[in-house]
C-alpha cells in the first residue's frame, strides 16, 4: 500500500502525487476508488489532480491503481493507495448561536462557571487551524473600566472576577451585555479567522448573605439550644456546616440543615465577650457554593461579677497637722463586667472607723475616684498612731463585704415529689431557701444554689431570685425514667464571695430532696433528625443503600416503614431498620431522592416518630447519544454539482463535569455508507457528507450510530431527514402535493366547466324569456294601430 500526503487548497492542475511503472504485457492503469473526479491517472502511470482538494469535503481519500494489457485485462492489482489531504486554516469558527441568555447570582464565587459559550471550526482540531481562543472583548457596562466577567479562554466557561464577585447589583445594574470572540489558530496568527456572538446576563439577587450580628445575652438560663439567627442558600439542597477561621470548629454553636443557627450553651462574656465564625454551604458532592458567611456573635453582659480589691489590706500614710482635704491615697476596686458600662461603675463608701477618736468621721473617700482624704480635723500621732478604716465598694449591685457568715437553709429535707417524665421542660417544680446574715445586696450575702448530687445528667437546674435569695428547682432536660427513676438530691448553698479565712460550709448550707419520676409511654427516638447516603444510580436492586436506628424508651420492638416514597425506589425493613432499592435509579429523574422514615413502637399506644432519609444519586453513563434538537428542515439543493455537507450535534442527558462529551460517529447501514460518510467536527458535533453527487430528488433518511466514551460506552441510533430538492435563492423549493380534503388538478377543472355551463344554461334562459316578451308587445302595438281610423 502506498500512502501520500497533499495539501487541501492546492489550485494547480496537474500537480503529480506519485508516479507508477508497468511491467509487461501491461500497457496502461485504471483508477478506481473515491477519485470525486479529481484524482486521474495517465497511460504512463502519472498520478494527479485536477483541481483543489477540501479536507472539510474528505479528508482521506482511499484509491486503487490497476495495470491493464492492450485488451483491458487486469495484469496487476489493484494496488491500495491513501492519500491524505492536510489542513490548512480554510474554515473560520463559527459560534453555535447567534445570542446567549444566562443569569448570575450577585456574590457568587469568583470563577465558578455560570454558562458556557461554543464554537465550531470545520478544520482539523489536532492542529493549530482548529484550536479555538474566547475572549470577552465588550461589556456593557463597564464600570470604572472594571471587567465584571471573565472566560476560560479554552473552554468558553464564563464565570465572575473577584471585582464581580464584589460589585454585582441587580438593583444598580439588573443586566449585563457581553460580546465574546473567538479565534482559530490559537488565537496567536495575524491570519487567523474569528466570529462573535452577544451574551446578556441577568443578575439575580443573591439570599446567601451574611446576616445582622447578634447579641447573646450572657449566662442565660433558658433552655438550651437557641436559635440565634438564620443564613440560607439560593436554592433547596445545600448542606450546611459551621467553622472557625483559627482552628477545629469547637464552637458552642450549630446550624441545622435549613439554616438555622443555634447557641448550644450559657455563654459567659469575662471568659470569651464575642464569636467570629463562618457558615457554609455546600453540595451534594461536598463541594463549596460560594463564599463563607461571616458570622458575629457579641456576648452581652449583665452584672454577675462583685467589686474585688487588689489585697485584703491597703496602707496610706499620713502626717501630723497634714491639712484638712488633704489627699492621703486611693483605694482602688475592680471588677470583671464591661468596661464603660452601669455594671463595672464602682462606688466607693466609708462604713467603718477604728477607733473613733478623737471623733467620728475623720476621713471620707470620693464616692467614684476612691480618693481618701483628710476630713475632721488634722491629726497627731501621740493620740492615734493608727486607724482602720472598713471601705465598701459596690456597683449598682453589689458591693465588698467581709464575707463572714454561711448561708443556711430554713430546712434540711425538702421531702419527696413525684413527676411523670414528660413534665414540660422549664416547670419549676421546687422552692428552696437558705438566709445568709452578711450585708444585704452584696457578694458576701448572696446565695448560689447548686446540686452536688443525685442529678449527673444535670436535668435539673436552679435560679436564684436576686432579691430574696430564693432557688427555684427547674428541669432543663428531659426527664427520663428508663435511665434513673429516681433522684436523691443534694443542694449546696454558697456565696459567689469567698469566705474569710477560717470560715468553712458544713452540713447547715445544704439540703436534700427526693424526685420520683414516673413512667410515660414515649415515641421511639432517631439517633438523628436527617439519614443522608450517596450511591451510584446504577447499582443493582436489592442493594443496600443505608440503615436508620430508633430506639424506644420503654424498650419496646420498634417497626420501620417508608413514607413519600413517590417513586417506589426504596423499601426498609421492618426490623433492622436497612434500606435497600427495589427499582433501577435514575438520577436524571431525581438526583437527590428524599423519603422519611416512621419508627413506631410494637405494642403499648402504638406511638411514632418520623425522620429523614435523603439518597443521593451518583451518575453513571446510562444515557444513549441523541440528537440535541430536531432536524427537519436539511437540505440539500438538486442537482448535486459538488459533495454537500450538513452539520449535526448530538447530547446526552447525563451530568457533564465539563461542558464537551467526547462522541464518536459510524454509519448504521451498508446502503447509507454507500451514499454517505460521516466525520467528527469536535465533542459535539458532527459532519454528515455525500459520497457521490449521484442522488435523485427526494427525502432521505441517513441513520447515524452515535457513541459516547466516557466510563463506559454508549450506543444511540440518530436519524437525519435530508431532502435533495431544487433550490431558489438557495432555498428548497417542493411542489406543493396533495393535501386530505383538497380536490386535484382534474375535479377542480370538471367543477370550473361545470359552473360555466350551469351559467350559460341560466343565461339563455332569461335570453329566450327577454325576446318572447318583446314580440308580444310588438303584436298588442300593432292590433291596436290597425283598429285607429285615418286623418286627413
């Protein structure tokens, strides 16, 4: 076999390609295979064309060379000859539609595509002829001659720059027109061909913004967890998580899978006074959406912390005949609430002189500065060489008080109290009271109540009246009678300022109780509110796709059963709680599958509980090629005076990581490669050709086998209509035929004779009537004249 090479375009004729020898008794060649009339051999074996070649038209072209002897005989051969016609930048690129349409949410994540733009080019695409360039070279408006939009210059994919990203707003700007070129021959030759295509882009508003900061107040006592705030995504099925900028997320905080953000527990501001962390959203693959949204909690305060001094004793010196209003010192207090606010605001008060000689009131401090001056009168050390001075220190609140005397309970069982264990969270279900004989409204006399035992799952909690020191036993979880029936409770009764040295608690600051909790027949519980598993949509029914656990409080068998299973694609069993397909999946139907799930308890009151199961489906190549939209309109004009070529494109419905599948193309029937050949353009497109130019008029069905390759491969059978019709103005002109109900050539011709004859019937009928009545009146006039007698 002999191979060659030409260049397409090539003018000239007679250009020779190869040059063959015959051996006796051969005395010429014959050409044969797809010459297209262009390809002749000589007598001596000179192999040429004629006129250009078009590697768009062929671009191989399979030959075979014959020696025959004087008497036509076949001496030699046919010998295979291949001749391929290279490339050359012939076709310009041509853009698949003429506008686009898209839409971008404002804020969207700076280079995630959002629509994409494609162009074809006729011409070989391993070389640089066919390597297409975009570039956005218009955009309107542009703000500051800032560019909005960006495109991947190889694959079309138009996404938002960071500036974008920032500055989009459909209530400045709601739209955006782009204008996008493209360039062949890698977009780096003079030479090279282009086209352009306008892109307008609606801007949507985006719901994924961060919301307002908030403010927690601290040490709350309400029932814990508290919704606190709410982000959202643009559309339904993002996943949501919550994280920290410095370190693993050990937030007290959580976000639900609707966005809800919650505190999870009492905050206290002297230990951390405000949160920054970040809420995000994802996809069904794990996949960022856009930005984190910056979350900002501030702990509010409230005043839970006394005036502390620096020592428990202060030393100021002063001397003798010092003058009155002197300044002797300053007696400094701290305390731990914010900084500029009523809660740390001190103040400062004499309650206690020793020894009150030579009077009452020789000193007096400044009520907010702490200042300690001389007041009375000047003093002399032979009197008095030393004074002790009791300053309180107070805020709004509270105040230093030597911290003296235990609280004591008014009494030291409390007795037994029976509770069902569905009693509402947030009852109080118990008063407790202990007196403590230090100063009133100060750290010293306030009364702290806390359980030291009986209750370790901390279902219990207390509150203290701040004005009467009473404690009010509250449930803060549920209680639970299949973990502890009963509770033997102990409470401690303290000060939230330590006691003197020497002074200790005992038994008098505490108490106990009995709580007796009674048995409810309760719904089964999930071990979680949302079941989530991935599966490929592919795999076999029956298999085992996840598994969901309830347990019933009272121990009771649990039965499992689907609900707003739509499509059927799921069963659970009833005992073990496994979920398994029943039907083949189909993602491009449903790509995330939701179904709940109902747990209800086997005997007893029959209770149940219901909770979510969200399957999502992996996709596989289980889709066949098929035409990207219907073609009837593709013609080709007759007669043929050169091969016709027409463009197709094909898809699938599979999900696309890149927006070119890879397809190949083949000719079902023998006849069809007869007449026909068909050619990869790119991923997407195809090149259906004439073989010949010998075709009659009429309308021909060209069957082509598309396959997709990716994973695993894909068989789909296209049919092309293509009409060979006379053309006018390079438009097909048909006759048009026959239509149901519509008379032909011949009945509407009978009708027409028919109504001209009936016409002309009529017509001399009223002829013949007309000139009877004339002679009739031409008889009466001439009776009547004859009987007139005659006048001179």
């Amino acid at each position: 076999e002999k191979q060659s090479v030409s260049q397409e375009g090539t003018e000239s004729e007679g250009d020779t390609e190869l040059e063959f020898k015959a051996s006796p008794p051969a005395v010429t060649f014959k050409l044969t295979g797809e010459t297209d009339g262009i390809f002749q051999i000589q007598p001596d074996g000179l192999l040429y064309h004629n006129k250009a070649l078009d590697r768009e038209t062929r671009a191989v072209h399979k030959l075979q060379v014959s020696t025959l002897d004087a008497y036509g005989a076949t001496v030699e051969g046919p010998v295979p000859i291949t001749i391929e016609v290279k490339d050359i930048n012939d076709n310009r690129p041509t853009f698949l539609q003429p506008n686009y349409e898209g839409s971008v949410r404002q804020n969207s994540r700076p280079g995630k595509p959002f629509m994409y733009v494609n162009a074809t080019d006729l011409d070989d695409p391993t070389t640089p002829n066919g390597q297409l360039i975009y570039e956005i070279i218009i955009q309107l408006p542009k703000i500051n001659d800032v560019m909005y939009f960006q495109i991947n210059n190889k694959t079309g994919a138009i996404s938002l720059t960071l500036e974008g990203s920032r500055e989009l707003d459909p209530i400045k700007n709601p739209s955006y027109r782009l204008v996008v070129s493209v360039k062949d021959m890698g977009g780096q030759n003079d030479h090279s061909f282009s086209d352009s295509t306008s892109v307008n882009i609606m801007v949507k508003e985006n719901i994924w913004k961060a919301p307002e900061p908030v403010e927690i107040v601290e040490n709350s006592t309400d029932p814990h967890p508290i919704k606190i705030t709410q982000v959202q995504w643009n559309e339904p099925g993002a996943q949501y998580s919550l994280v920290e900028k410095e370190k693993p997320s050990t937030l007290p905080f959580s976000i639900d899978q609707e966005g809800g953000i919650y505190v999870t527990q009492p905050l206290d501001r002297e230990e951390k006074d405000s949160y920054v962390f970040y809420a995000v959203a994802k996809d069904e693959i794990g996949k960022p959406l856009a930005l984190p949204l910056q979350i900002r909690v501030k702990v509010k305060d409230i005043n839970d912390n006394p005036p502390t001094c620096p020592s428990a004793v202060t030393v100021f010196e002063v001397q003798e005949n010092e003058d009155i209003g002197s300044n002797i010192g300053t007696f400094i207090g701290h305390d731990m609430d914010e900084e500029n606010t009523a809660n740390s605001v001190l103040v400062y008060k004499i309650v206690d002189q020793i020894p009150k000689l030579p009077k009452e009131g020789l000193f007096l401090v400044q009520t907010y500065s702490g200042v300690v001056q001389l007041a009375g009168q000047s003093l002399k050390k032979q009197d008095t060489p030393q004074y002790n001075l009791t300053i309180e220190v107070s805020d709004k609140d509270q105040f230093i008080d030597i911290n003296d005397q235990i609280p004591i309970f008014e009494q030291s069982d409390y007795g037994n109290l029976t509770l069902a264990e569905d009693t509402a969270v947030g009852s109080t279900i118990l008063t407790i009271r202990a007196t403590d004989t230090d100063e009133p409204f100060t750290g010293s006399s306030k009364i702290l109540y806390r359980i030291i035992q009986g209750d370790s799952e901390g279902r219990l909690g207390i509150d203290t009246d701040p004005h009467t020191n009473a404690g009010y036993v509250i449930i803060k979880k549920p209680l639970d009678f299949e973990t502890v029936a009963v509770h033997n409770i102990v409470f401690q009764a303290e000060n939230p300022e330590p006691l003197v040295s020497g002074v200790n608690y005992n038994t008098s600051s505490s108490a106990k109780f009995k709580l007796i909790v009674t048995d409810v027949n309760e719904a089964p519980q999930f071990s979680q509110r949302i079941y989530q598993a991935k599966v490929r949509e592919d795999v076999a029914v029956g298999t085992k796709v996840g598994n969901v656990t309830a347990k019933d409080p009272e121990n009771l068998d649990i039965s499992y059963s689907l609900r707003d299973n739509t499509r059927g694609w799921l069963k659970i069993d009833p005992v073990t709680g496994e979920i398994f397909t029943t039907a083949p999946l189909d993602r491009e139907a449903e790509s995330l599958y939701r179904v709940q799930v109902m747990a209800t308890e086997v005997g007893g009151s029959s209770q149940s509980s219901i909770a979510s199961f969200h399957l999502t489906l992996l996709d596989v190549n289980d889709n066949p090629p098929r035409l990207a939209k219907e073609y009837t309109g593709l013609f080709l004009c007759h007669p043929l005076h050169q091969e016709g070529t027409l463009i197709f494109e094909v898809t699938d419905d599979d999900q696309r990581s890149f927006p070119s599948p890879h397809f190949s193309y083949s000719l079902v029937s023998e006849s069809s490669r007869n007449d026909w050949e068909v050619s990869r353009v790119n991923g997407t497109h195809a090149k259906l050709s004439t073989k010949h130019t010998n075709f009659e008029e009429g309308l021909y069905s060209v069957q082509s086998a598309s396959v997709m390759v990716a994973g695993h491969r894909w068989k789909g059978i296209v049919s092309l209509p293509v009409t060979f019709c006379t053309c006018v103005e390079g438009h097909c002109f048909q006759p048009a035929g026959h239509q149901p109900g519509m008379p032909t050539v011949g009945m509407a011709v009978g009708i027409l004779l028919t109504t001209f004859l009936v016409i002309g019937i009529i017509l001399a009928v009223v002829f013949i009537r007309i000139k009877r009545m004339k002679a009739k009146i031409l008889f009466e006039s001439a009776q009547a004249s004859e009987a007139q007698p005659l006048r001179n």
